[in-house]
C-alpha cells in the first residue's frame, strides 16, 4: 500500500503538491529563522498560515460530504440543510478559534474579531464570489432575504448591543441570550421544515437537485457518517489552533495587533469552507443554497461560537470572560454592510447581478484597508 495514499485521499493529488510545497517551505523557513535572518519568521508563519487554511477547506469538504448523508437519511429540505449543516460544518473551525482564544490565549476579543472579520467576509465575499460564477444574474427567494437575512441582521445588532451594555465582561447571561437567539433560529426553520414537508412537489424537486452533488465519501451507515464528522472536527481543531498561532505571531512581526490579526487573517483562514461550499451551489444554480449558507454561518458564529466557550471557561474557571476590544468600529463596520447586502439582495427583484457582485467584493477591500486604522 502507497504509505501517502491517505495524504492523496484527504488532499487530493493537485492540492497535496500545494501541501508537501508549504511544509518544505515552513522547514527551510524555520531553518533560517534559527540562523537568525529575520525575514525568515514572515516566511515561516504565512506558510504556516496558508497550511493551516488548505487543511480547514479540505476538512470541511469531509466534514460536508458526511453531513449530507445525515441530511439525505433524514430528508431535511435543501433550504434548511444549508442554513443549518452546512452552516455548522462550515463554521466549526471560528467555533474553534473562539475554544483558543477563550480559553487558551485568554483573548475572547481575538474570537470575537475573528467571528465579526468571518461574518464581513461572508456576507459581502461569498455573495460577491458566488455571483461573479455564476452562469446568470443570482435570483435569491424571498424565504431566504426575509428569514436568513433579516434574522441574521437581528443578531448583528445583539452583538453590538452586548458589547456596548458589557464592554469588559461576559458571563452566562450574555452566552445564554445568544444561546436562545440561536434556539429561536432553529424553531423558525423546523416550522419551514414542517411547512415544505406538506408540499411534496417541493421536496421532490429538493431530491433533483441533490442527486448531480458529488461527495467525496462513499459513506454506506450513519455511523460510519458520525466517525468522519467527528475525526474532521478533530483534524479542523488543530488546523485552527495552527492558523490562530501564526497568525498573532505573524502580527507581533509586524506590529498589528491581534484583533486585527482575527478580524483580517483569521476570518478569512476559517471562511474558506463556507467560500467553497456557496460557490460550488452558484455554479450549479443553486442560488438559494450558495445565499442561506452564507447566512445560517453567521447566525451560528455569533450565537454558538461565542456562547458555548464563554460557559465552557465559566464552567472551568467560575468567572465571566474578560474582553478588552476597542475596535467597536469593526461592529459598525459589519453592521452597515449587512444593510447594504439586504439591499442588494432585495432589490430588482431579488437579484444578485454581477455588478452589485463586484460592488460588495470592492467594499470589502476597502474595509479591510480601513480596519488596520482602528
């Protein structure tokens, strides 16, 4: 047995090149670091960086594929499958970013910049992406602007509350509002769920679309399904745990401080599944899917990713989590490009062209440009 087909199976033969290139380079990059030629320390954490960001997307591909099977087996609607498990497949790498930077480092504010930088990044980039590939202008359904959107919109605006009303501390009131924010979220999509179950039309056109996905398991039990989502979880934690390191240790290099470091470098590290997932929906025509993932993600970033490691370090420790973030104009900033994505998606009859595409991949750019002033 080739000893580097399991290498070749997760990576895939084009990407392990790109993989064996990155370690090779982090070795020569770390050797030169301890000979003391200073540019090798940038070398070593952004090739660390872009490991640790193809290891999260592949995984994640894993990590969906097993997910899928689930949903197939319990015929969850497509709509409600890519707002919650792709969300959460998806997402399950800034859940880890917030465990480390909770209770690890002790930085709750790297976690939450990382998951605000995450939520900018997927509702402006993801929207841009998907509807520069796709083959016509997006046309998004109003269940999904008016649900997904709207609600997401909501929880935005709880977050920039919790942190103006408890700018230094969180503790288990503020974990658990977001806990049943989420909770309400998912009473909200199990009455859809109810709803599409009594449309059978619905479904059987649900199923169509299913069936030309291509997963990368060929998965014959549930528990089969459960083992892979639990080895990706493993093997996403410790990828982010890499891409959280380097990247703070890339921004001491070079004077950024480590709330930018998350909102910019670790978003998009953690992003990429989501990215992945949205554009091989727009490609497809599966213009609803590419858009409620987008939104569903966020809506468990800040209501899960948040709350959960804020009530495991209250669990361990027995006291709130302290946060120092300054940078409020990272919330505002996020908050404004969820109004104008609203916007977008409404308008002209809820369609995403590719101008508006490009407008939101622009405005990104200039946020990012802008954040490294807070």
């Amino acid at each position: 047995m080739n000893p580097l087909a399991p290498l070749i199976f997760f990576f895939g033969k084009g990407m392990l090149r790109h993989a064996v290139l990155l370690v090779g380079l982090s070795i020569i990059s770390w050797y030169i670091t301890i000979e003391g030629i200073g540019w090798g320390g940038y070398l070593l954490w952004i090739s660390l960086i872009l490991l640790a960001t193809i290891i999260i997307w592949r995984a994640g591909d894993f990590f969906s594929s097993a997910a899928t099977y689930i949903q197939e087996k319990y015929e969850i609607p497509h709509s409600i499958k890519a707002a919650v498990i792709d969300a959460v497949a998806s997402s399950f790498p800034e859940f880890c970013v917030a465990v480390i930077a909770v209770i690890m480092i002790g930085r709750a504010e790297v976690g939450i910049s990382s998951i605000v930088g995450s939520a900018l990044y997927n509702v402006l980039v993801i929207p841009a992406a998907s509807g520069l590939v796709a083959a016509s202008p997006m046309i998004i359904s109003r269940e999904v602007v008016w649900r997904d959107n709207i609600f997401y919109f909501g929880v935005v605006l709880l977050l920039g509350a919790m942190l103006w009303q408890f700018p230094n501390e969180w503790g288990a009131g503020v974990a658990l509002l977001f806990l049943l924010a989420y909770i309400g979220y998912v009473v909200l999509l199990h009455r859809d769920f109810k709803k599409s179950r009594n449309q059978e039309s619905d479904e059987i056109i649900t199923e169509e679309v299913e069936e030309d996905e291509e997963d990368l398991l060929e998965l014959t039990s549930e528990k089969k399904a459960w083992l892979w989502i639990m080895l990706m979880m493993f093997v996403m934690g410790g990828a982010s745990h890499l891409l959280v390191e380097s990247s703070l240790a890339l921004g001491d290099m070079l004077g950024i401080d480590g709330v930018i470091m998350g909102f910019v470098v670790i978003a998009a590290g953690t992003s990429v599944p989501d990215t992945a997932l949205s554009i091989i929906s727009a490609k497809k025509g599966h213009y609803d899917a590419a858009v409620s993932n987008v939104f569903g993600s966020n809506i468990f970033d800040i209501c899960v990713c948040l709350s959960i490691p804020i009530l495991l370090a209250l669990a361990m420790t027995g006291e709130p989590t302290k946060i120092d973030l300054p940078q409020t104009g990272l919330i505002w900033s996020l908050i404004g490009a969820t109004l104008l994505a609203i916007y977008f998606f409404w308008s002209n009859n809820y369609t995403l062209t590719k101008v508006k595409a490009g407008m939101m991949g622009i405005l990104y750019l200039l946020i990012i440009l802008v954040s490294f002033t807070f």
